[in-house]
C-alpha cells in the first residue's frame, strides 16, 4: 500500500508548467535519458511499442526553437502570421532545459488500429511526465505552433505514417503550482453494479 500513495501523490503532483515559466536551468542528460527510459514501459498492443523521441539539449533547444519559429513563417499565409507567435515560438525554450518531440511511430502490423498506437505512444509520454514529476522536474506538453503541420514531419525526416504527438519542454522552476480540475471525477463516470 506504501508504493500505491507514492504513486497517487506523483500523479495527483503533476503540473503543467509552461516554459516561461521555467528557470533556465540544466537538468542532467542522464536524468532526461532515464525519464525517456519510463516511456518504454507502456500499454502496447502486440508489442508494437509504437513510441519515438527526438531529444534537444544545450544550445540545440534554441536552434530547434529558431526552426519552429521559421517553419511556422514559411508556411503561414501573410493574413495569417503574426510576428507574436513568430516570437513566441522563436523564444518557448528559453527557459527550458530540454525538448522532447513525441512520435508515434506507425510499425509493421497494420491490424493494429492506429488509434491504439496514438493511445500506447500517449501513455509512454505521460510515463516521462509522471517520472519528471518524481524527479522535481517542470513539464509542458505542447500541441501549438507547427507541431501538427506536414511542415515539421518534413523538418524531422518523419516517414508519413508516423504522427508526432507534441512537443514535451522539461525544465525546472522556482514557483509552486497548484494542480487543478474543474469538476470531480464523480461527474466523469458512470458505475454499473
């Protein structure tokens, strides 16, 4: 029973801290190595272990960041951009330590419905973030900017099957966050006896 509320304390801990938020300083490589090493212990139908990860760290975030940046300028429509966002990505991993691009890489077992895959590569990624939780490490799972364009599959050589899940900012911070939910799990469920 001990492990059990070790457990429950990590994932009812876990936050989303946006990476401005973060403090600019390093986390160990080892450390994020052994987080990624978390996600192989995931659900996985027929043992696809569909999960994939594109780790960024030292002066690589940044260069990663100028990229998104300047993929998002080259493929939005001038009604479209605005020199915010253009900002905004140029800059999210100032503050951050390292960036992991999520994958869900589409194996050789085409029976297997893709949805399920999304779903084992999904529970990989909130393996890495319950495990930065228990490291005391700042996490935000990202969707925005380019994430979802065909633009970035092409920047990370990505073959069209597979679908990248998010972007994944690891950090540390100096201020405390409440986790929230807006209603209880009561009214999230329906228990049949």
């Amino acid at each position: 029973m001990h492990d059990y509320f070790n457990l429950k304390t990590i994932i009812e801990a876990r936050r989303t801290v946006k990476p401005p938020f973060m403090n600019g300083k390093k986390i160990p490589d080892e450390q994020v190595l052994e987080l990624v090493s978390l996600a192989n212990w995931a659900p996985t139908h027929g043992l696809t272990e569909p999960w994939r990860f594109i780790i960024y760290a030292g002066m690589q975030v940044s260069r990663f960041c100028q990229d998104h940046a300047k993929l998002y300028e080259q493929n939005t429509s001038s009604e479209k951009f605005t020199q915010d966002k253009y900002d905004k990505l140029a800059h999210m991993g100032d503050q951050a330590s390292h960036i992991i691009i999520a994958i869900m890489h589409r194996g050789q077992l085409p029976a297997i419905p893709q949805l399920e895959e999304i779903a084992a590569a999904s529970c990989a990624v909130q393996n890495i973030l319950l495990g930065a939780t228990a490291m005391e490490i700042a996490s935000y799972w990202g969707s925005g900017g380019m994430a979802y364009h065909p633009a970035m599959k092409e920047y990370l050589a990505l073959p069209l099957e597979d679908l990248i899940l998010g972007i994944l900012y690891l950090g540390y911070t100096d201020q405390a966050f409440k986790a929230r939910r807006n209603t209880s799990i009561e009214d999230k469920f329906t228990f049949i006896k």
